[in-house]
C-alpha cells in the first residue's frame, strides 16, 4: 500500500530535497524528487495554511537559486502546465515570474 | 539530461556486467554510509524514529523478494542502481562504482521518478533463468 503523504510531509520533503540540490552526494535524485513533489503541492495548495505557502515560496526561491543544477536534468519528457514554473527552470529563473503574470 | 547516445553506452555496459553478481552485493550490503545525514533527510517520512531504525527498516528492505530493480548513470559516471518496493514506493539506492548503498528513502511518485530518471530496468528471465537489461 502507497504511503499516504500528508502536507507537513509534502512540505518537509521537498524542503529537503532542495536543501540537497548544491550538496553532490545525490543531487540528481534530489531534483528529481523536488520537481515531482513541488508538483504535489501544488495539486493540494488550497489546502496549506497561509504560513505553510509561505514556507513552501521560500523554498521555491531556494530552487531558484539552483536553477543552473535543475537545468541540467531538463527539459522533462513529460508535458506540463507552465503554472507549473518548476518544470521549465532550464529556460531561467524568470520562469517564475513569467508564470504568476499569466 | 540522458541523450540517447548515453542510454545505448549505459545498455551496452549494463550487458557486459555481471547483473547477479550486483544484485546479490545491493542485497548483502549492509553499511550505509553518511548514516545520520540520510536518517535527517527521509528518516521521519520512513517512520524510523533513530538512525538505527532507519537503518533496520532498509535492511528489512533489501530483504524484500518482490523488488524490482533499475539502473541509470549519475554524477560523475557512476551507475546508480535502485532497489525498488513499488508496492510502498521504497527505493534504496546503491552506487555500482564504489559498490555501496547510496540511500534509502521514499519516492514521492516512483513512476514520474521512473520516466524522468529515465531508469533502465533491469528483469529476471524465467525463461533463460538469469537477470537481463530490458529494453
């Protein structure tokens, strides 16, 4: 049976995985995992409380900072929403930006 | 990203190891080094309460006869394998290269992990009574 994740757990995780993005050991992975579980989040964002999407945008800005890393395991073969800015870092960090002003 | 080119030098490689050789090391290892760092990172979501647990809960793993295995290139060149409960989204991760486990954690969706990873799997033929590199 598939663990059920709750959004502490959604929230936490992807701040670790970015955290882990400069550190070589595993970066690869943790890109991976971020992007996925970024993507997670934003499916239930409703549902964060207003200090829970305040966390996750400052890890968002952490993953900004690493865009140059997450480029190099883009572009993703699957299709996705431009909202979804993670996905399209390989482009630059104005992908972000460009996505809030759609 | 894996080129192409890439995936075919990675197949042919995978095709000239020892596949059984590396699954019985990923499945009698035992050591997991950097211990405390990977328990902080992914220790809560596991449920492992000490590093020792989270330890216990990947030896547990690795005991597992249903898990499925990929591999892929990583970092600097090396192969990076992974052990995989699909069931239970469990991955242990095992570096072919220095021949020691990687790390231990829960995929948040292992089948986008699988496509974007661009994992080779790597399946045991009943039929030939061997592991071999699907293609």
């Amino acid at each position: 049976m598939k663990h059920e994740w709750t959004v502490e757990q959604d929230i936490a995780t992807y701040r670790m995985r970015v955290r882990g993005i400069p550190d070589d050991y595993n970066w690869e992975t943790d890109v991976l995992e971020a992007l996925i579980g970024r993507s997670k989040i934003a499916e239930i964002w409703d549902q964060l409380t207003a200090g829970q999407q305040a966390e996750v945008r400052r890890t968002d800005d952490a993953l900004l900072q690493q865009h140059e890393r997450v480029a190099e395991m883009l572009p993703s073969p699957a299709p996705h929403d431009r909202s979804h800015w993670w996905w399209f870092l390989h482009e630059g960090p104005q992908v972000r930006e460009e996505a809030q002003a759609a | 990203m894996t080129t192409a080119e890439d995936r075919r030098l990675l197949i042919e490689e995978l095709r000239r190891t020892d596949l059984a050789r590396v699954i019985n090391d990923i499945r009698a290892a035992r050591e997991l080094p950097k211990l405390r760092y990977h328990f902080t990172k992914h220790g809560a979501v596991l449920a492992a309460a000490t590093p020792q647990d989270y330890l216990s809960r990947l030896w547990r793993h690795l005991e597992r006869p249903d898990l499925e295995f990929y591999a892929t290139r990583r970092g600097q060149g090396d192969i990076m394998w992974y052990a995989v409960d699909v069931d239970h989204q469990e991955i242990a991760q095992y570096n072919a290269n220095v021949r020691r486990l990687w790390s231990y954690y829960l995929s948040r969706d292992f089948d986008q992990f699988l496509r974007l990873g661009k994992l080779i799997r790597i399946v045991f033929s009943e039929l030939d009574g061997h592991w071999m590199v699907e293609t």
